[in-house]
C-alpha cells in the first residue's frame, strides 16, 4: 500500500482545515474531547513536544471516493478537500477551534457536561521553568470572565484585550496569527518597559514553538483500495468503536448523493412491522442486508460464483445496490414466513443469524422456485442441517456463498449440498444442550412446536404463535429443580433439553417447584380432565406420562431423549451418531441463565 510521510507546519494543517482542504471522510465519528485533554495538548504544543503521528488519505482514486465533511468548527469546505483525516481528528480539531478559530472551543467537563471555552496562556508562568506548562494554561468561559466563590467573585476579566494584556494573559487563539500576535504585544508591552525582556522571552519559549511545530503526517496515495482504507482506520483507531463496512459504505454512496443509512432506517422499519427479523439492537443488521445484496449481485455478475467478503461488499457499485435491494427484501418477507412455518416466531428464537443471510440469498436468487413442495422441503432439510448441525458458530464468509451456489443447483437437480452431507448430530448433543443461546437448543424448542405440543392447561389447540404470545410461552423443566435435588439428580442432567418443555406462563407457576405427582394431581383439577385425557395431552411434548406419574426420571429421560432424537433425524433427513460411539465431554457443560423455573 503507497504512502508518504510529509511533516506539515501545524499552521498550514489549522489552515487547510479552515479552507477545506483537510476534511473528515463522513464515516469518521463525531469530535468529543474534553475539556482536560486540550489544555493538556496545549502544553505539549507550546513546549514543542512531539503529539503524535497523524494520518490522511488523499482524494482522487477509486478507493478514497467519500462524502467528505469539515471539522467541528470548520466552515462548510469552499473548495474540494485534497486530504481526509483518517487519524488525528480529536488532537487537530482541538487544535484548530483553540488555536485559528474566532469562536470558542465547545468541549465538555469529565462528567460530559457541554462547555464552552476560549484557552489562554499565563505569560509569567510559561517562562518560569519551575512551573509545569500545564499550570500556565488556561481555560475560562464563553463571556471570558473567570469566577470564584460560587461566582461571587471575579479571579479574571479577560472580556477585553486590554484587560488580557494587563493580567498578563495571551489569548492562544491569536498565537499562528502574526498580525494579531503583534498588535496584542503592542497593548501588552506598553503596560511597562520591562514587559519587552518579558515578551522576548515569552516569544522563544512558547510563540516560535508553536510557529514552528511540525506534524508528522502520514499520507495514503489516492490509489489506496478501499478495503485498504476500512483497515487502516480500524488499526488507527483501536481505542474506539470498530469502524463497520455499513459506515464506510455510506460514505461512499453519499459521494452520489445516495443516503445510505436513509435507505436502511427505510428497509429497517418496514421488517420491524412486518417481520420479526428485526428489533431494537436485536435481528437483522445494515452490515447482513448488503452482505445478502453482494452474495446475490456476485452470483449474478460472476455466472453462479457468489462472494460476500468484506472487500467484495467494499466493491459493490451503488447501481447493483439499488438494482438488488427490492428483491433482497423481498426475500427477507420470505424468510420471515418460512420461519414461521417451522415455529420460530421470535427474533430472539432465530438459531442462527447469519444463516438467513444465505436462506434470503437462496430466495433471492430462485424466486418462485423456491415454492414447489419439493424445492421448499431440500431447503427446510438444508436450514436444519445448520442448525443442528451448529455449522453457523463461526466465520461464514466462506460458508455463505457454497451454500448459496450449492444449494440452488441442488434445487434445480444438482447433487446435494456439502452442507447438507456434512452436517452431523450427536446424541450425546442432548445431554449438554442447556443454553438457550445454542442454534440446536432454539431449534429443538421450534421442533417441539412444530409437532404439535400442546400447553397443559391452555390445551384446545397445539401452541402456535398466538398462543406462545397471548400466554406467554417459556421454557420449565418437568422435574423440578427441587425434586431432582432431593433425589441427586445430577445439575447437568436435569438442566439438559430434555428435561425442559414449553409451557404457558400460569401453567408454569402450577408446575413450580412441586413433584410431579403432585403437580398432576392439580393441574387434573384445574383443568377439570381425566388422567387419561391429560397423559394424551402430556405425550404431545414427547414425554412418557407413566414415567412422570411414577416419579421414575432415568425412564423418563431415556424415553424423552429418544423421542427428541427422532425428531431432529426427520428434521435433517438422516440419522444421528449414538451416544456410545460420540460421548459429549462433561466440559461441554453449560447450565441456562434464563431458564424460567
């Protein structure tokens, strides 16, 4: 990657920031130091100390084309900017509005109080070497009066350039300005003769050092690609939040007067009210729509060979964005359906993310194809096979486009997806599947509901959305904690799946912390069935209603665990390994926060 490294006068920086030759790209984040930390990089200035390396990109290539903006404080830019500042904002910013600016710095206190303040120079004390050059610098308020004793009394006036002058304080606003600089040492030298000894001092010890200060600068050549530039900006700035593909983009975009995040918060609204893909910090993200745009775009452009890298979305033209964007949606209406069809209805109870990147690009791609009983069940067989066979828990960049290609030539007659034959479900999975944020705990819940369980109490109909809804529908276990513990049933036995089902709100609480038979007994009164029509009711979560009667928890387990095991074979179409031949580690234990009872 080219690069050079010009020092700048910090008087040509402050310059090209007020003409607009030095401008922000539109990803970078607002400026936000306070109040501390620019008197401190005063200091440093004034004392010719080395701040720190800044570093800019510059404009005119095909990586580097960005909505630029000006800095905080910085007139609207009355030329094309040459360099945007990709390191350095909040050390330049300050510098340009404490230092050229005729307004005064607007800042914060360390509580994030919003301040704002003119910075000044005690003269005396900047040239005494026993003082610390922090101790010389001032800052005072908007109306440049500073106050004490709750503003009773007045410590400076510094309102005029008479009264700065008498206080012996230098307004560092004017220290790059030769011309102001010499007429305020006029006012101050004629105080008294002796101020010219103090002046000449003062001159050499702090005004030439901030005159002549350089700023090392790193400079990007404009021939930098763009993934080149999302990098660098993310190494530069590792104390703040992560710069996204979705920010650069947009900034990119804007470039041709495209409001990207408009266009977002648009897609955005309309999922929220007709999906449940999306919710506030939880679904569907900016960065997962145009990872699906580019999967697509890319299957298109390259004849069935899709990419979806953070550089191939760095390289999507905005004119294939708005050429895929409405289909893409369109898919994702589609994917909400077909998560619906297998009983997930909550955006939290979505297994895997990232695998609806690639189940909205399979849509989008297929179109109606996707709706004959055949195509609809090789891709429900597909989905499933990620889920249980936990293939999305780690980097999908490469998963995300096979499966796309795979899975839609295996729709239109091709051989079965590598996914699909590689997907394998253990047994043993079962007895450690105790967290609800695990893909195959989410998927087995939707399966339970998918076969037709039916709540103990609410019982006309299998639960469904409505239902799980209206009664508020969680997850309990069916031998109590408290009973398990008398009977030294181990923790991780008890808090596995398959001891847990889903239940209504209130038939939870009748369930509480009671033995089964207990239980039984009253949710027969409650709901005024026989024993008989109950156990029926019961045998639809797949339990064996004679194991729960007597109490016995190694049959029950047993027989559930097989039951369980059934449904996820005919979910992914092929058998799993038993648990003799793949035992699941003791390691592997996770117990489940937000289990409800």
């Amino acid at each position: 990657m080219p690069f050079e490294t010009p020092p700048y006068l910090l008087s040509e920086l402050v310059a090209m920031v007020d003409d607009g030759r030095i401008q922000l790209p539109d990803f970078q984040r607002p400026w936000k130091w306070d109040d501390e930390r620019i008197m401190a990089l005063l200091a440093t200035i004034t004392r010719h100390y080395p701040m720190g390396v800044m570093m800019a990109l510059e404009t005119g290539g095909p990586g580097t084309r960005f909505k630029p903006r000006p800095l905080a404080g910085a007139p609207a830019g009355h030329v094309e900017p040459t360099l945007l500042l990709m390191d350095g904002q909040q050390r330049l910013t300050s510098l340009y509005q404490a230092l050229h600016s005729d307004a005064p710095v607007e800042t914060m206190d360390p509580r994030k109080k919003k301040l704002k303040r003119w910075y000044y120079i005690d003269i005396a004390k900047a040239i005494d070497d026993d003082v610390d050059r922090e101790d010389a610098i001032l800052s005072v308020p908007e109306d440049r009066i500073l106050r004490e004793d709750f503003g009773r009394g007045v410590t400076y006036d510094l309102s005029t350039s008479e009264n700065e002058a008498m206080a012996g304080m230098f307004p560092l606003r004017l220290i790059l300005d030769s011309s102001g600089t010499q007429q305020w040492m006029r006012e101050y030298v004629n105080i008294t003769g002796r101020n010219w000894d103090v002046w000449d001092l003062f001159t050499s010890k702090v005004v030439n050092n901030a005159r002549q200060y350089m700023v090392p600068v790193i400079k990007l050549t404009q021939d930098t690609p763009k993934e080149a530039v999302c990098t660098v900006f993310e190494k530069v700035n590792t104390g703040g939040v992560p710069l996204t593909v979705f920010e650069l983009m947009t900034a990119s975009y804007a470039v041709d007067d495209f409001q990207l995040h408009e266009d977002w918060d648009r897609i955005w609204n309309e999922l929220e009210s007709d999906t449940m893909l999306v919710a506030p910090r939880a679904g569907l993200g900016n960065t997962d729509f145009l990872q699906t745009i580019t999967l697509v775009s890319t299957y298109f452009k390259r004849r069935g060979r899709a990419a979806c890298k953070r550089k191939d979305i760095l390289e999507l033209p905005l004119s294939e964005y708005q050429e895929w964007s409405p289909r893409v949606l369109g898919a994702y209406h589609w994917t909400a359906q077909f998560l619906r069809r297998q009983c997930v209805f909550d955006v939290s109870d979505i297994p895997y993310m990232t695998q609806l990147v690639a189940l909205a690009a399979i849509r989008a791609v297929l179109g109606e194809e996707t709706d004959s009983e055949e195509a609809y069940a090789k891709v429900t067989r597909w989905f499933w096979c990620g889920v249980f066979g936990e293939q999305y828990g780690g980097s999908p960049e490469t998963r995300l486009p096979r499966d796309l290609e795979q899975v839609v030539d295996w729709v239109r007659g091709g051989e079965e997806p590598a996914s699909v034959g590689e997907a394998i479900f253990r047994e043993a999975r079962l007895d450690t599947m105790r967290s609800r944020n695990s893909a195959a705990y989410k998927g087995m819940y939707a399966l339970l509901m998918q076969q037709g369980a039916k709540d103990w109490t609410h019982n006309r109909d299998p639960i469904d959305e409505k239902i799980m809804f209206d009664h508020q529908i969680g997850l309990y276990l069916i031998f109590p904690k408290s009973w398990c513990a008398k009977a030294k049933i181990p923790r991780e036995r008890y808090e596995s799946i398959v001891n847990k089902t889903l239940l209504a709100h209130r038939t939870g609480q009748l369930v509480g912390q009671r033995a089964p038979k207990s239980y039984l007994r009253l949710l027969e009164t409650d709901t005024g069935l026989p024993a008989n029509w109950l156990d029926d009711i019961i045998a639809t979560h797949l339990i064996d209603p004679s194991a729960l009667r007597d109490e016995e928890f190694d049959r029950f387990y047993k027989g559930r665990a097989a039951q369980l095991r059934k449904l996820i074979e005919a979910a992914m179409g092929k058998a799993a390994i038993p648990a003799a031949q793949a035992p699941e580690s003791a390691e592997d234990y996770e117990s489940d926060p937000e289990l409800v009872a």
